[in-house]
C-alpha cells in the first residue's frame, strides 16, 4: 500500500488557488474534436509533423567496438511462463552465422542490417520504415567488413544510431517550437493544480515549510539546496516536484520537470532544477533554454533557475547566487 500524502492545513487555501501555466497549441483548422481557435495541451510529437529525415544529416562516427555475440533463448519455467536466458555463442555458431549473413547478396545485406537496427531502436515519434531508410543512407559507403561487424553488434551500432536520432529530433523540435511560440501558434495557459492528495513512497525529514505532509526524498544537493531556500523569510511553501508525468512538467520540445516548486510570500512562483557540478551537459543547456522560455511566455509570476554548487555555467546560477536572487 502506498500512502497517500495530503497538503498541510495551512497552506491547502492557497495552494488550491495556485494554476501553474503550460504550453498549448493553437488548433489553426477545426477538427471533429477541436474547433479551430482553440487550445490544446502541446505534445513534443507534434513538432515533428513534417520532418523528413531524409532531409537530416546521415554523417555518423561509427566508433569501432568489441562486443560479445549473445544468444537469447526461451527457457520454460512453467505451464505458461518463459523467462529468457543469455548465454554467449559459440565460436562455431559464430562462425556460421557469419557465412550465412556473407553468403547474402550486399543489398540484401544492407537491408537486412538496416531492418535490424531499425528494430532494435524503436523511436515512437519515427515510422520504423523512415527509420530502415535512414540507416540505409547511413551505410550506403561503408564497405562489407563494417557490414559485417555492424551485423554481428547490432545493440552497440543501434545505440549509435538512436543517439544520433534522438540528437536530430530534438534539434528538430526545438527549432519548430520556437517558431511556433515565435508565430503565437503556441501559447502558456494556466491549467496545473496542485493534487490535494499524492502519494509518496518515503519522505525527506527536518526540511520546513513544505506544502504536504510528507515531501519525497532527495539527494544530499537537493536537500541542502531546498533547506536554504525553506530558511528564507520570504519563502511560503515549497514542493518536491514528481517526475514522469506525475507532477508539474514543462512541456516543449523536451519534456522537463524541474526538482522543486517555490512559492514566495509575494504570489511570485519559482520553477528551481538542482545539478550537481558533475552534471553540466547538453541536457542542461536545453533544460535552461526551455525553462527561461516558459518563464517569459507565463508571465511576470513566475521563474526558473538551474542551480549548480559552484560551478559557473552560462544562465545558470550557482547555490549562493540563487539563494541572494531568491532572498530579493
């Protein structure tokens, strides 16, 4: 049983009252569902409308690898349960695999890596067709001993590729979304409220000023990031956001959900994501971009932070800085 966690007395009315904006398309030509004019909430998938992948950039660095070969099998447990068992292949049915994939014509080759690969990477935005086509282009110049060691590591090179992927469609999508909120085809509506009750698998202790009874769990950044701004005089409430879809997400061209949710004394609401100084990476950057966006697009309430320990990096504040901005 999990329990459920309810907001504290003292802060229910408030709370109640408090609607955090969220992205929303603009519907430009009526539908059987929607009339034309009207909002609905944005999904990241439909930035990707038109992409035309073969439009996109095959140039891929496939990185030599060593990789053992894995035979996965069916083992029965019981009248109706399997459970898969890996071991590794022999030499021997190594070496005939091998010979069968070399007997193949290159073309079929070609097509049947791609296939595999295509399988392997399972991109639900991308039709698995665009996606055995792509990885076709990809290949087109590699010669028939990278073929052949792509088919025998098909997982590794299928990572490459869905990293590749995943690179192209968030380039992608950010640059439709900004022309989209650029064009006002996008639009911030307040529509989220906070849950009167939530559940909470454990709890962080000795922190005040939380909104519920029980706030989830953090790591020892976040908790010491969160216990200074609880400490500040102008801080009313504040709330460990859930990730995955169960709490407050910033839906654009990624889908990000901030670690905390300030509300300060004065109705103004802070957006705050904690990363530990080993944590800077591309992901941040998009995260910061997103978040300052949705900020200016929500109106003059409302504000986001990245927060580091120490470390300096651009638009990013670091634990002191944040703690100065949020204390005036």
């Amino acid at each position: 049983m999990v329990k459920k966690n309810v907001i504290k007395d003292i802060f229910i009315q408030d709370a109640l009252s408090v609607s955090l904006p969220r992205f929303k398309r603009k519907i430009n030509v009526s539908s059987l569902f929607e009339g034309e004019g009207s909002l609905v909430s944005l999904d990241k998938k439909m930035l990707l409308e038109r992409i035309d992948l073969s439009k996109q950039d095959h140039t891929i660095d496939f990185v030599p690898t060593e990789a053992d070969a894995i035979k996965l099998d069916l083992e029965r447990v019981g009248n109706d349960d399997y459970e898969v068992q890996k071991s590794k292949i022999s030499a021997k049915q190594l070496t005939y695999i091998q010979e069968q994939f070399q007997s193949l014509p290159d073309e079929s080759k070609r097509n049947n890596l791609a296939v595999n690969i295509a399988r392997l990477i399972r991109l639900d935005e991308i039709p698995e067709h665009h996606i055995v086509e792509y990885v076709k282009k990809a290949i087109e110049g590699l010669d028939n001993e990278k073929i052949s060691e792509m088919f025998l590591n098909e997982p590794v090179y299928a990572k490459i590729f869905r990293n590749k992927l995943n690179d192209i469609l968030t380039t992608y999508q950010k640059k439709i979304f900004c022309d989209w909120l650029d064009t006002d085809q996008i639009v911030c509506e307040a529509d989220y409220r906070f849950p009167e009750t939530m559940p909470v698998s454990s709890k962080i202790l000795g922190v005040k000023k939380g909104l519920y009874l029980d706030e989830g769990d953090m790591n020892g950044f976040e908790e010491r990031v969160i216990n200074e701004i609880a400490n500040l005089e102008n801080v009313e409430y504040w709330h460990r956001n859930a990730e995955r879809g169960l709490g407050f997400g910033i839906n654009g061209f990624i889908n990000h959900y901030p670690d905390f949710i300030v509300k300060l004394k004065s109705g103004k609401i802070l957006l705050i994501e904690t990363k530990g100084d080993d944590r800077d990476n591309s992901d941040s950057k998009n995260k910061i971009e997103l978040g300052q966006m949705w900020a200016k697009a929500a109106g003059g309430l409302y504000r986001y932070y990245m927060v580091f320990d120490t470390k300096q990096v651009d638009s990013a504040l670091t634990l002191a800085q944040l703690i100065e901005r949020v204390s005036q």
